[in-house]
C-alpha cells in the first residue's frame, strides 16, 4: 500500500486532530500575515471616513450567537469606527438572538472609546459615549420584512421606543430622524436571509445606501448586487472583518484569527490536493486492472 | 472576574470542548450540548417574541380596556383582530377545526404575496438583468486600478468577464438545443464559470467554518484559560488555587471518556481481528 492509497484510507478523525494542532500551534504562535484591503471593504471603509460629524448611521444585527466569530469583529470595528468620527448610530436588530449581542458591543465600544487612542497617527481623546445622543439602540421586533418596509415610513412605527424603553422622541438623535431619507448609510451585518430582505424590501424600495457585512458561507451569492450598484460594498466572513480592523488600524480578534486562517488552509489545501492525486492514481490503477 | 463569572466561563469551555467532541464520535457530552442549545434557543426566542412582539403589539396597544371585557372597552379594539385572527392558527391542532386556520393563513400569504412580488422582481431580477444589458466594457480602464487589477470590478476586463461569463452560464441552462458545436462549447464554458463560482463559495466555507473554531480557541484562551488560571493581564478578585482544580476536573472528564472509547474501539478490533 503506497502513501496516498493510505491517504485515501485515512479516517477523517486523523485529519480533524491534524486540523486542531495546527490551527491551535498557529494561535500559540504569533506571526505576521498580510491583510490584503480587498475593494469592496475599502468602498465601505472610505464612506463611512468620508461622512461628517453628526452623520447617521444605521447598523442593523442581524445575526445570532453562531454566526458572532465572523460578523461580531466586523461591529466592533464599525462602530467603533463611526464613534471615532462622531457619526451616528442607529441599532437595530431583526434577528431574535441579536439584542442580547447588540447590547453587549455598544457597552463594549463605550467603554473602548472612554480610553485615549491613537489611530492612523491620529489621536482620538477619550469621551463617554451616551444613549440617545451618540446611538439609539431600537431593539427587535419580528416579521423582518415588515419591519423593514415599516421603517422606510417612519421608525416610530415598528419601534415606538428604544430596546430600553425609551420614547424615541425623548432621544435628542431621533429628533427629526424619521425614516432612512435621514440616515446617510444603511449597513446590514447579517448572517441569514434578512440580507434578501434589505435588499428587496429596504435598497430597491427607499434607494438609500447599502453595505454588507456578511458571513463567509454567504458572500460569494451577494457579489452580483455589488456590481448592479445595489449594494455599495461588502465586508465577507472573517478576512472582511480583518481587512476593515486593518483600515481601522484597530486589531481586534479578526486580525488575530487571520495567521490561523492562513495555516488552516495551507493543510486544508494540501488534503485536497493529496487526496485529488490518490483519486487519480486510483482510477488509472483500476483502469490498469480493467476494473472501470 | 468573580467566582460565579468564572464558573459560567467553565460551563462555557466545557460545552464548546463537548460540541467538539463529536469530531470524534457521537457521545454523552455532545448530546448534552446540543439538548442544552436547542432548549436555551426555544425558551429564549418565546421570551424575546413576548417582550417583543406580543406585549408591546398587542397587549400594551389594549391596555386602557378591561381584560374581564375581552377588551372590547379599550380605545384601540381593532387590535383584537390579528388578536383572534393569531387564535384561529391555533385551530391547526384539532382536525375538525383545522379549516378555520386557513383563513389567518390565506390573509397572510396573500399579502406577503402582494409585497413581495413587484419588491423582488425588481430587485432581484430586473435590476440584475438592467446591470447585465446595460453594462458598457471601460475601455480607459480596462486592466484596472494601478495596471492589472482583476480585484477592480469597474475594470472593463473584470466587466468584460462578468458579460462572457453571464452569458455562457445562461446557455448552459438553454436545453432546446442540442449542446454541439460553437453552442456546445458556449455551454462548456459556462459550466466553467460555474465551477468557479462555487470553488468562490466553498473557499468563503471553509473560511467561516475555520472562523467558528478560531473564535472558540479564543475564548478558551483569553475568557477562561487566561482568566481562570490567573496568567492574564488582570488578575482576578479573590482568586484562589482552587479554580485551577475545577479546569483540570473538566479536562480530565473528557481525556478520561477519550481514552476510554479508545480502549473500547481498541478491544473490539481485536476481538473481531
């Protein structure tokens, strides 16, 4: 029996084991890797670098606990981001494990941004970040499709008061904020088909602003709206998230997850390859013995 | 990090390490997990939809009515509509009754129906077809941004591509025609565009499968191993020896049960062996 006979007899168990040493030798061991800035992420990047103080944003979270490793990064650096600028924002969340998730980024951002920073060689004092003036957290509310198309008219419809309680005319943001003809950025960071939904029902319907921030299983199905114009930019799985900390120069968990990412699928590649020249070799050797 | 902190982090790294243990095989551990999440998720999402939809959507809106009325005295009773239009789902249960459920249900679909159609048609459809027949190739730019950028995608190679390969993957699905010639080798084509586009679909896969994991790695290590075993930046309030043993504990409950199915899955092949 030669190597990749064997190679194609090997219990998938073997490979799994393999898989977990590298990628927990390669999170034990710290070593540069290169961000590339993809288009598509910069686009978002320089819109959002590119709004003035006092701008809205809307971040909707529309994910749940098992899609956090991926979209979670993507948030923090965002919002983050706008804070920095003084931008905005509004929350929502129209996934029904989102709220929990959403409520624990502003706490962690808030208390990120207390602290003075530097960032691209530019220093950013720290500030305290208050509710109703920096952000309005709306919550959830389900049928997001409704919800959607609801607060295109007005978001007092679908949300008469914030995630805390709040009458949304008690926020001194939200005075005047009536639908998304006031937000300068719409951005859906989702991992499930309420993306379909801010396209369909949201961008096609109102016209504003969109951005993605989509899980990496999703990304490649959404590239055709970025080249019909509907969506403005996506940010794809945990090299988006990445890419954008990068832009940022904010490393967070994205960037530190990426020499990870780099070593998984040198192994992941070198198996496919090994295992494609054992199904080749196989097939001639059975060719040889007139078995196909 | 307190004591009660610490030991809900455990509870977190011991169900991540039993998820995972079904890599190896199907066992007590990671069917506890699973039970754990399927139950946490169901009770968790009925409270959300209470605090979130029915409360606020129904009940707060007939609030100012007598409940012992039916609410027929509150000044907004027309809520009581969907109210029993949302009962009549429940008829579903009965097979006598079942009927009734089609009612809400034909009221529901028809106007998801009516939304949906002109909104989807147009995003999903014409607006891809308008950008496919409207697309002009940018001869100026045509390797793109800074002299051969296949990643520029207002390059008008990367245009040119989108087009070609637009329409091969169309005459790929075109079966009034038998695949032969210049067609044949069109629709061949096409099969390649579409064998890349899904080797784009797996390699983002693989990435966010490898990202579920890293993140848990993380957790181990900067929520509890870090913490819990005092290495960390911060130390720990109160933190005391005796948080160490209860790491230990956990990991030797699963190196124990490994070692165990291993010696079993050892025995068995000897036996038939």
């Amino acid at each position: 029996m030669d190597l990749f006979e064997k190679l194609m007899k090997l219990d998938r168990r073997w490979i799994f084991l393999f898989l977990i040493v590298v990628c927990v030798l390669s999170y034990a061991i710290d070593f540069y890797v290169p961000i590339l800035v993809e288009p598509e992420s910069q686009k978002i990047y320089d819109y959002v670098e590119n709004l003035e103080e006092g701008s809205i944003v809307l971040i909707a979270i529309d994910y749940d606990p098992n899609n956090m490793a991926e979209l979670h990064p993507m948030t923090y650096a965002m919002v983050e981001h706008c804070w920095r600028k003084k931008v905005k924002v509004i929350f929502t969340s129209l996934s029904q494990n989102g709220p929990g998730m959403a409520d624990q980024a502003i706490r962690d951002i808030s208390d990120s941004l207390a602290l003075d920073r530097t960032y691209n060689g530019v220093e950013f004092k720290g500030r305290e970040i208050v509710n109703g003036v920096d952000y309005c957290f709306l919550g959830y509310k389900p049928y997001y499709a409704l919800v959607i198309l609801a607060m295109g008219q007005d978001f007092r419809l679908p949300f008469p008061s914030d995630y805390y309680g709040n009458p949304l005319d008690s926020l001194p943001m939200m005075v005047g904020t009536h639908n998304y003809g006031d937000v300068d950025l719409v951005v859906d960071v989702s991992g499930g088909n309420i993306t379909d939904a801010w396209i369909s029902y949201g961008q096609s319907r109102f016209n504003f602003t969109l951005a993605l921030g989509l899980t990496g299983v999703m990304t490649a199905q959404y590239y055709p709206y970025l080249g019909s114009g509907q969506v403005h930019g996506i940010m794809g799985g945990l090299l988006g998230a990445a890419q954008y900390e990068q832009m940022c120069d904010n490393a967070g968990l994205a960037i530190d997850g990426m020499r990870i990412q780099l070593a998984a699928h040198v192994v992941i590649i070198f198996f496919i390859v090994m295992g494609n020249i054992g199904l080749l070799l196989e097939r001639r050797r059975l060719k040889r013995e007139g078995g196909i | 990090m307190d004591f009660g902190l610490y030991l809900w982090t455990t509870l977190g790294a011991f169900l991540t390490l039993a998820i995972f243990s079904f890599l190896y095989k199907d066992n007590p551990f990671y069917k506890i997990a699973e039970h754990l999440v399927v139950g946490v998720s169901a009770g968790y999402f009925a409270v959300i939809l209470w605090h979130n939809g029915l409360s606020p959507n129904l009940f707060q809106r007939l609030n100012d009515g007598n409940w012992y009325f039916l609410w027929m005295d509150s000044t907004a009773p027309w809520y009581l509509i969907p109210a029993i239009l949302g009962i009549m789902m429940y008829t579903r249960f009965s097979k006598k009754w079942a009927w009734v459920s089609r009612w809400p249900m034909a009221l529901y679909i028809g106007i998801a129906t009516g939304v949906a159609i002109p909104l989807e048609m147009g995003a999903r459809v014409n607006r891809q077809l308008f950008a496919i027949m409207e697309r002009s190739i940018d001869w100026a730019n045509f390797f793109g941004v800074g002299g051969f950028n296949l990643l520029d995608t207002a390059s008008g190679l990367s245009q040119l591509i989108v087009f070609v390969g637009a329409m091969a993957a169309l005459i790929y699905f075109f079966f009034s025609k038998e695949h032969t010639g210049l067609f044949g080798a069109t629709a061949k084509f096409g099969i390649w565009i579409l064998m890349i586009g899904f080797g784009a679909s797996f390699g983002y896969t693989v990435m966010a499968r490898i990202s579920l994991f890293i993140n848990r790695i993380q957790y181990i290590d900067n929520n509890w191993l870090q913490n819990g075993l005092n290495t960390g930046i911060t130390p720990i309030e109160g933190y005391h020896a005796g948080y160490a043993v209860i790491f230990w504990l956990v990991v030797l409950i699963v190196v124990g049960y490994i070692i165990r199915e291993i010696m079993t899955y050892l025995k068995t092949k000897e036996k038939s062996a």
